[in-house]
C-alpha cells in the first residue's frame, strides 16, 4: 500500500535530518494518513478512503465530499476517488 493521499496525491519526501554538528543524514517525510469512512450525500452511500489529515480539513471547509470531489483536480485524484467522482456527476447528471 503506498504512502499517498487518496484525494490531494500528497506523498512521502526526502530530506535531510541535520544534527547538532550539521551532519547531513538521508530520511523520509511522511504524511500523515488517515483512514476514514466519508459519506456522499447525493449518492447516499459512505466510502472508506485513506487520505491526509490536510485533506480531512478540506473536505469540511468545502462542505463535504462531493463539494471537494467536484472541485479537484482529476491529475490528483486516485483511481478509487475518480471513479467515486464519476458516480456523483453521473447521478447529479440523471437528477436534472
């Protein structure tokens, strides 16, 4: 399983972990992932996602799931969040 947002693509960086003595030693930034059950509202449905804390913020200051889902960009996204992406335009699509 990668280390990688399903939502934003946030992943793991490199870095450096510099000592006292300005010793350079490779390591690894990780982002801190969640897994989280997030409901849809126009499908009616939850879903389990692993995303980032960072995304879990803005998710609740778009106003929910599909208000962030409509608004991402599709380069970002998972293959699992894409196709949840469609199933929302498809129904919002059906309803009007």
């Amino acid at each position: 399983m990668s280390r990688r947002c399903d939502l934003t693509g946030k992943a793991a960086q490199t870095g450096h972990k510099v000592s006292h003595s300005n010793r350079k030693t490779k390591r690894r930034f990780l982002p801190n992932l969640c897994n989280v059950t997030m409901m849809s509202d126009t499908l009616g449905r939850s879903f389990r996602l692993r995303i980032s804390a960072n995304a879990l913020k803005s998710i609740d200051h778009r106003g929910g799931l599909d208000a962030f889902l409509a608004k991402a960009k599709d380069s970002e996204l998972s293959p699992r969040a894409l196709e949840i992406k469609r199933q929302i335009a498809k129904k919002l699509a059906s309803a009007s």
